[in-house]
C-alpha cells in the first residue's frame, strides 16, 4: 500500500474514469452529517456517485470499521476512492492519510482503518471476489450488474435441457406441505 499524507501527494495520480466513491463512518442516519459530507463532495464535483457502505459502525470502533471496510472495498471498480471516517481522536494532530492499495484509493484517518486493507492486498494482490459472495449466498448478484449493463445472460442449464423456475406461490408450498392443495 502506497501512502500518502496531507503535504505529500505528489505523484498520486487519481483516478480519472470511475466517478464512484464510497462511504464508511460511524456517525448513523439519526442527523444531518452524512448528508453535509455528501453534500460537500457533490458540490465540488455533481458527476461523483456516491455509494454507502454502512454508516451503523458502532462509535469509534476502528476495528469494526477496519473488518468492514476490508471485506467490502474489493467488490467496486477499479479506482474506487472509499472514504472511511471513524476516529475517536477527531480534532486531534493526527494526520489525514490517502493510501492506494491495488487499484483502489482510500481516504481515512492514519488510526488503522486501512489495516485489513493492508492485509487483504498483501493475500490477494490481484483482488479476488467470488468466495464471499457464495458463502453470503449471493452468487447471483453480480447478474443484476450485467443485466443492468445490457449482456445477455446465457440460460441455465442442467442435463435434460434448460432450466424451468418454479412458479409456486409460496402459500401453494405451504398448502402442499400440509396435506392441502393436492
């Protein structure tokens, strides 16, 4: 991880085609201050897309926010900048830091958020996806990004032929399991 502190950005080149950035802290949805920091970013540049990883971290628990964060960054495009804010010495001389893990960039307080970014890069440098997502049970997320898109996707398939959903109500599947409907 490359990083870099306020004073010392030279040489960072940021990314130019994505326009998504994404947002970590602990601040919670009960006030205004999501909403200020959005505002702010979209009033420097209206184009960004602005993306809520979670903002229900628990107040200033950098590891939780660290875990998080970890788990999560990978899953975006290439040049994804992710802003993470939890940091209970806000107000201190501690220094703010942009990192650039991978082909990701980071916004965050120098307090150890970016840690499991840190480890994550060093196990999988080239950022690979699939095991959480199949774990998670949502191995069929990445189709609506493809559909959305506009690719086809290819027809599932088994031996005998295509696939057929089940068009059962799910009352109908409980009248069946019950002895009824038959």
């Amino acid at each position: 991880m490359r990083r870099y502190t306020a004073g010392d950005w030279t040489g960072l080149k940021m990314p130019t085609t994505s326009r998504i950035v994404t947002l970590l802290t602990d601040f919670g949805q009960q006030d205004h201050y999501v909403a200020a920091m959005k505002g702010v970013m979209l009033s420097i540049n209206a184009n960004l897309r602005l993306v809520d990883i979670t903002h229900q971290i628990p107040p200033q628990d950098i590891r939780s926010a660290a875990f998080t964060l970890g788990q999560a960054y990978h899953y975006f495009p290439a040049e994804t900048i992710h802003v993470a804010v939890v940091d209970p010495g806000v107000g201190s001389p501690r220094k703010a830091l942009v990192a650039r893990a991978g082909e990701h960039f980071f916004v965050a307080p120098d307090n150890g958020i970016l840690s499991y970014v840190l480890e994550r890069e060093e196990e999988h440098p080239r950022g690979r996806r699939g095991s959480l997502l199949s774990q998670a049970g949502l191995a069929h997320v990445p189709r609506a990004g493809h559909l959305r898109a506009g690719r086809r996707l290819a027809q599932p398939r088994n031996r005998s032929g295509p696939v057929r959903p089940s068009l059962r109500a799910a009352g109908a599947a409980r009248d069946t399991e019950a002895g009824e409907g038959r």
